[in-house]
C-alpha cells in the first residue's frame, strides 16, 4: 500500500521494507560466497577499488533470477508497488556526487545506481551517506526495471507508479544543484 502525498504517490514504510527483504533473500539464496563479497564492498575504505571488487559482478545474473523467482507470483499492485520503490531508490541517488564516483553516461549512470540498489539496504545506505563507497563502473541493469518487466510480462503493460519522478539519469533537480 502506498501513500499520497500531495497528490503524488510515494513508497510506505512497509513497500520499502518488503523490497529491501526481497533483495536480501534473493542474495541469500546463494549463499556464503557472495554474502561475503558484498560484505568486504560495504566494509573496504571508501574510495579504495581493492583487489576484487568487481567480483559480485559474476552473481549478478543469479541475484537476479533469484529475485525474479520470489517476485513470480505478486500481484498488479505488489509488482507497481515494489517498482515504485526502486524508481525512488533509484531516483534519490541520482545525484551529482554518486555520478562523480561511479561515472558512466545516461543509462550507464543509471545501470551503477542499478548496481548501488541491487547490492542491499546496507550498500545503498552506505552509498546514500558517502557516495565514496560506490563501485566504479559497477553496473546492474537488470534490477532498474526488474518489477515492471514483470508487470508487463503478466499483466500486460506498464506498471503506472503515479509518483511523478523517473529513474532516468539526470532527472533529479535536487541532486544536480551546485
């Protein structure tokens, strides 16, 4: 369920709260090997690219498949619903200090936001207090439109989030003042 907010409509605590507990049991039905890999990201001196750090890239594929599996069987609304928070997570970190760290063009800035959002609760939180704890160039495509390709695929269109912002790179006034 959603809530309205001067006519727009903005994830609840408990959109947010189910999307984040999604993400997680999706990473953790693969295990340890990559539990860890996404921990040594959150924990590694912000700015440092350490040895390894693109190697949860090989689980990304898995991750989503997993998350595309535990989504199967939601509803219209709960597939609109859990878009809607990703176009806002997506959307919040869309922002001039992250694009500095994590670099790319227009859909390459929004595949890293991808990647930010796709790495959990924890890494975006991170990420959101300290862009520096970004990934360079890391990038995770798939998870951008993840619910609203399901949505499409099962109910025929487009989910209509009805929030009144886009994921689209660029696309957020607050995060490109200088």
């Amino acid at each position: 369920m959603t809530d309205l907010v001067d006519g727009v409509r903005v994830p609840s605590v408990e959109d947010e709260a189910r999307f984040w507990a999604l993400v997680e049991s999706a990473w953790e039905r693969l295990g340890d090997e990559p539990a860890a890999l996404r921990r040594a990201l959150l924990i590694r001196e912000p700015g440092v690219d350490v040895e390894g750090v693109y190697a949860i890239d090989e689980w990304l594929d898995r991750f989503l498949d997993s998350l595309r599996q535990l989504a199967a069987g939601l509803s219209s609304e709960e597939l609109t619903d859990l878009d809607r928070v990703v176009e806002r997570k997506l959307h919040d970190i869309d922002r001039a200090d992250v694009h500095e760290v994590t670099d790319g063009s227009d859909d390459g800035f929004l595949y890293c936001r991808g990647h930010v959002v796709a790495l959990g609760r924890e890494f975006y939180e991170a990420v959101t207090a300290d862009p520096a704890v970004a990934v360079s160039d890391g990038e995770c495509a798939g998870v951008c439109y993840l619910f609203a390709h399901l949505h499409k695929e099962r109910f025929g269109g487009w989910p209509v989030t009805g929030s009144g912002i886009s994921r689209e790179s660029f696309s957020n006034p607050a995060g490109w003042t200088n």
